[in-house]
C-alpha cells in the first residue's frame, strides 16, 4: 500500500545544542504534516499545525491526528510549551482550541491573522464574525521571537500563499507552511483571496537566504511522479539545486507566470469554505444555536 495514503511519522534528529529534535506526522486525508519541535536538552516542545479531522460530506469531526501528535509526545517524554499555527487553513481545520483545552498551553499564529479574517467577513457576510485578538493567545509580528526550553524560535512573515503566513525559525530548522513544497513539486498555490504569486516569491528568496544546511520542513505533500511515499523535509542547499518552481537562476517574472497558470487549473480544497469559518475563530465551532448545534454559512458562487 502507498505511504500517502497511510499515516506515517519520521524522526529528524538534533544536529548539535542548538537544533532541535522534530518529528513530523503525516495527515493523509489533506496530504497535511503536523509538527513537534522539541528542544533536544529541556524536552520542552512546540506543537505546530496539528489537524482536527473534519469529513467535508458529513461534517464530522474527529481527533484522531491530535490524539496521535499527543500519543508521540508522552512517547517521547516531552512538554508542550506552545501550540501554533503558520496561518488560517484552507485545507484542514486547526487543532489549536481543541489542544489547548487538553494541555492547556498557550496557541500562536502571525499577526496579520486579523486583515485576513477581516477579509472573509466580507466574503461570508458575517460582520464581525472572528475575532483572532481573543481566541489566539499571542499573535506573532514579523521578527518576533520566544522561547522552546532552551531554543530561541524566530517569526518570519512569509506573505503569498495568504497575506498573513508566517514561518518559524528555530536552530537549523524552519516550519515554511505552504511556501515551498518538495523539490520535485515545487511551490504551493497562491490564489486564494489575499494570496500573491509575487509575494510568494518573495517570501520563498527570505527562506532560501537562510544557511545552506537549514531543515526546511513544508506543510504539504501531495506525492509527485516516481515516488509513492510523502516527503517533508529538504535543506536550503536542496531547494537551491533541485526545486522545480525556485531552483537557482530561476527568474522572478517566469516564476510568476508558471505559479499563476497553474493556479488556473487548480480546485478549491473540499474543505476550504468550512475550515476557514472555523480556523479564524482559533480552531473553534461558531456559537451553538437554540438547538445546541453549531451551523456554518456558506457562500454561493463566490468562487
């Protein structure tokens, strides 16, 4: 059976006192990695865009990922210090509220979560809708900075695929979202509202400026021709000579044009009108209504 459609988890080991331990577990319903960055010393860790499952046709969902993510951290004897996200999915509900009300540990994303859920507001109508200011704990600028156990993690501001995704840079690793993708599939999409071809480039020179040897682990794997397994993770020197997409020599205008048709061709993910209802409340189900159940709202021909 093909590893992209099972569950699968690899270990990147620490490569000296400031690197840290990752793990990276694959979702395949969404083709999503969740991530543990751990500090190799404290066992202090961070928990980065883990998945709270959610059938698209029945609207169902499940803590089967969150429960595995946590699995592995009483496994690996670890303590979770932070809960974060790179930005609102559109593919996958975020796990963050529901973590925290197991762990109790406070949740992160960029700042600019607020510009975008001011933005779906006006594609779902819902004036004042979301409020991220109260159901983040800490909303990361760009260059800001905190602590894993003895770990130092930096925010990048990484802008394209939306106009709010950040990375986080911690020793020799960095979490890059949906920026890049695996060399051989080259880089995500960026036509979602808010979402710039241009910038995206921008953002990915930033990652691919960091030291050759810097683990780049990406948010998605979708598979590629000739392999049947998922990928996560390559270096910056790997990027530079490999990417389809950003490899070194590729031009910024050419670049442009390959995302943009490409774009052109692609769906909405199944999930995307539901998840980001959910996503821009911090992982939360809107207010239950008279009846006791939460409802969503649904844009038509919209897209």
């Amino acid at each position: 059976m093909s590893q992209s459609k099972q569950a699968v988890t690899r270990h990147s080991p620490s490569t000296g006192p400031n690197s840290p331990n990752v793990w990276g577990i694959y979702e395949p319903d969404t083709g999503s990695i969740q991530y543990i960055c751990a500090c190799p010393q404290t066992r202090s860790a961070a928990l980065i865009d883990v998945v709270w499952n959610f059938d698209p046709r029945s609207f169902a969902t499940d803590t089967q990922s969150m429960d595995q993510v946590l699995a592995l951290v009483a496994q690996e004897g670890l303590e979770v210090q932070w809960i974060l996200d790179t930005h609102p999915h559109a593919d996958h509900l975020m796990a963050s509220a529901e973590l925290k009300k197991r762990i109790g540990v406070p949740t992160g994303i960029g700042a600019k979560v607020s510009e975008i859920a001011r933005l779906w507001e006006g594609i779902y109508n819902t004036p004042g809708a979301f409020h991220p200011e109260a159901d983040f704990d800490r909303l990361f600028e760009d260059g800001d900075s905190f602590a894993i156990g003895n770990l130092e993690a930096r925010v990048m501001l990484s802008p394209g695929h939306t106009l709010g995704s950040i990375s986080y840079i911690c020793g020799d690793a960095g979490f890059v979202h949906d920026t890049l993708m695996m060399p051989d599939s080259g880089t995500s999409r960026a036509d979602f509202p808010g979402g710039s071809a241009g910038q995206l480039w921008e953002s990915i020179q930033d990652l691919l400026a960091l030291d050759d040897a810097t683990r780049l682990f990406v948010g998605h794997d979708y598979g590629a021709p000739g392999r049947d397994q998922p990928e996560w993770e390559a270096s910056v020197t790997r990027h530079k000579a490999e990417n389809k997409h950003v490899k070194a020599g590729t031009q910024k205008g050419d670049y442009v044009r390959t995302r943009e048709d490409r774009d052109k061709t692609l769906s909405l993910p199944d999930r995307m009108l539901a998840a980001l209802q959910i996503n821009l409340r911090g992982g939360r189900l809107p207010q239950t209504e008279d009846d006791g159940h939460s409802y969503l709202k649904l844009p038509v021909n919209r897209f």
